[in-house]
C-alpha cells in the first residue's frame, strides 16, 4: 500500500502502487510525476538517505465514488541525516483499477 511506500522511501513500491499519469504536489518542490519522484527516492537512497521515523495521526478516508477514496492525514517525518521531525497535512486519492487499489495523487501540506 502506499503508507508503506512513504515510510520504507522504496522506490520499487512507488512505482507499483502509484498510477504512471499520477500526480503528486510537495512543498518546497511544487508538481511533479512519478517517475520524478521515484529517481528521487533512487538518488536519496543511494546517498544513504532514508527515513528514521514517520508516524501518522488523524487519518479519515472518504469513499469519493465506487473505485474512488481519498485519504487525510497528518504525518510526521524526520529524516537520518535530520534532528527533528517535519510535519504535514497530506491527501492522497485511490482509484481501484484493474482489482487493485492506487494513487491517483498525492499532496503534501507543511503543517501548522
């Protein structure tokens, strides 16, 4: 699922779980695709960058339509190479296809 793609920066799962025409929106970085943020994830990784901890706090999931939901939720994240943890507000939206759940886009918020 891709919570698990977020907190393990595994670009393998990015890739599989995330539909290719996705769009994901992060402060700081603005618009991009999946395959930019999946050479992201790979470059990170290869300099040895990765997640240390990541929690998630005050999810609700909306059923949008059949085949379509979207979740809120707070996440705080701190990286290895960071002492303290950032925080944001994030939506992501699931489509069903092909008997499979996806994310159909992503958005992060600094939060407050």
């Amino acid at each position: 699922m891709a919570h698990r793609a977020r907190t393990q920066n595994d670009a393998d799962i990015y890739a599989a779980t995330y539909l290719p025409e996705a769009v994901l929106i992060f402060p700081g970085i603005g618009r991009i695709d999946v395959d930019t943020a999946v050479e992201a994830i790979r470059g990170e990784n290869a300099a040895g960058r990765h997640w240390a901890e990541v929690s998630f706090s005050a999810e609700t999931a909306v059923e949008v339509a059949a085949g379509t939901c979207l979740l809120a939720y707070h996440a705080d994240a701190r990286w290895n190479d960071q002492p303290t943890a950032e925080a944001v507000d994030c939506l992501t939206v699931y489509v069903k296809r092909d008997g499979r759940w996806r994310v159909a886009a992503h958005q992060q918020t600094a939060s407050a």
